[in-house]
C-alpha cells in the first residue's frame, strides 16, 4: 500500500541524470530501471534511493542541500506509510478480537438458558 509519488521519483532521476551529465555526459542516467523498458520508477523508497545514489555519487554537486530536503521528506513519508500499515493491521486485530469475543458472549449467554431450569 505504498504512496507512489512520481513527482519525487521524477525529480530525483532529472536530478542525478543532471548530476551524471556534468560528471561524465556519456553516462546512462541513473533515475532510470532498464528492466522496465526505461521507465522512471515511482515509488518513495525508490526515489529516496535514487536522492541517496545522488548524494554517494556527487557529495559536492550544487543539488546537495536539495537532494537532503527530498531525502529527509521521503524518509518521513516512508515512516508515515509504515506507522498507517501498523496502525491498520493493529485495528484489523482489534476488530477480530471484537467478534470473537461477542461470539463467546452469545454461546455464554445460550450456555446459561439452556442451564436454567424450566418452569
């Protein structure tokens, strides 16, 4: 259930591609996933990924200060996106825990009328 933010994912691909041009402009961009056809990817995790491959290849390019703010907000997101995953499968235990319980009140309750004698 990921977030899928391809402005970011974008961003980040024009970013190293930009960076990779200047460093040597023969190079394949490296925003790019060759197995898709060279499709951008568009995922967070995937864009912070390639936000940190700018920063490890380039730690001096004039994106730096950009590239950290998109990591740090993308890093964020990530843990927002978990946070709501646990949040959801904790509620889908909750509720589960909710229906056995009114199952075992509905037997307990038919266990003692069927106690009870008749009168």
């Amino acid at each position: 259930m990921g977030v899928s933010c391809p402005f970011s994912t974008s961003y980040a691909g024009i970013q190293v591609a930009d960076a990779a041009r200047v460093a040597s402009p023969s190079a394949a961009p490296p925003g790019r996933d060759d197995r898709a056809g060279s499709s951008p990817r568009h995922s967070s995790s995937v864009a912070r990924a390639t936000f940190t491959e700018l920063l490890i290849r380039y730690p001096r390019s004039r994106r730096d200060a950009e590239a950290r703010a998109w990591q740090a907000a993308l890093t964020d997101l990530l843990v927002r996106e978990d946070e709501g995953r646990r949040y959801s499968q904790r509620l889908q235990r909750t509720e589960e825990d909710r229906r056995r319980t009114k199952t075992n009140l509905e037997w307990l309750k038919q266990s003692d009328l069927d106690r009870e004698p008749r009168r």
